[in-house]
C-alpha cells in the first residue's frame, strides 16, 4: 500500500478545518470582551453612586461645603475621588426637589470616554 501524499493532505485538511472553528468563534470571542467592558464600567459606576452618597451622609468638611453649595442650587463636580476614579468618570451633583426637611440630590456620572452613557442616581440626604 503506498501513502505517499496522504500526510500533505492530512494536515492541509486539519489547518483547514482549524481555522474554520477560529473564524466561528472569534466574534464570540470579541463579544466576550465588549461584555466584560460594560459589565465593568457598569459595577464601576454603580459603587461610585453609592460610595458618593455615603460620603454626603458622613457630613465630613468636604462634604459639607459640598451640601451647603447644593442648598443654593449649584450644579457641582464631586471631585474627592481617588486617581483611578478621576481619570475615568466625572461626577456631577444636581440639587432637585424642595423638600423642608431633606435634600434631594441628583448625581449624574459620565465616562470620559465619548461613547460612554451617562448614569443617573436619585437620593435623599436630612439637611
């Protein structure tokens, strides 16, 4: 029996049929990765919401000359972050509401990236 050849054609057939399965699954791949970023920008966003409003409910002197500008109805960035957090969102506090008794407060989180959306959260601090 001669197999002379067959070797050649065995591995053109298997390299063939690897990059087909590498085409296939390359966009789920990619996908993957477009998830990942949103999940992250998404988990980023969320603690930076609640760490802010847990900052504004501390009453410490940043917070306070914060709380005081918004009583007058400023818009303001929340700027007492950490590097990491500053590079990449920029925080805006909106007061809305005329509540006697609370302070109601609007932060509005934007990416610096371009084709980031915003991220809003609505909350109640006592005045």
């Amino acid at each position: 029996m001669n197999r002379k050849g067959f070797i050649f054609w065995d591995i053109l057939i298997g390299l063939s049929l690897m990059g087909f399965i590498v085409l296939m699954c390359f966009p789920i791949l990619a996908s993957g990765g477009k998830i990942y970023r949103s999940t992250k920008i998404h988990s980023e966003t969320n603690y930076l919401g609640e760490y802010i409003f847990e900052r504004l409910n501390s009453h410490d002197d940043y917070c306070e000359m914060i709380l005081r500008r918004l009583k007058e109805g400023d818009e303001l960035s929340f700027e007492d972050l950490e590097d990491y957090y500053l590079d990449r969102y920029d925080c805006k506090l909106v007061s809305c509401g005329d509540n006697p008794y609370l302070l109601e407060i609007e932060l509005r989180i934007y990416s610096k990236k371009e084709n980031e959306s915003c991220v809003e959260f609505k909350g109640s601090i006592p005045k």
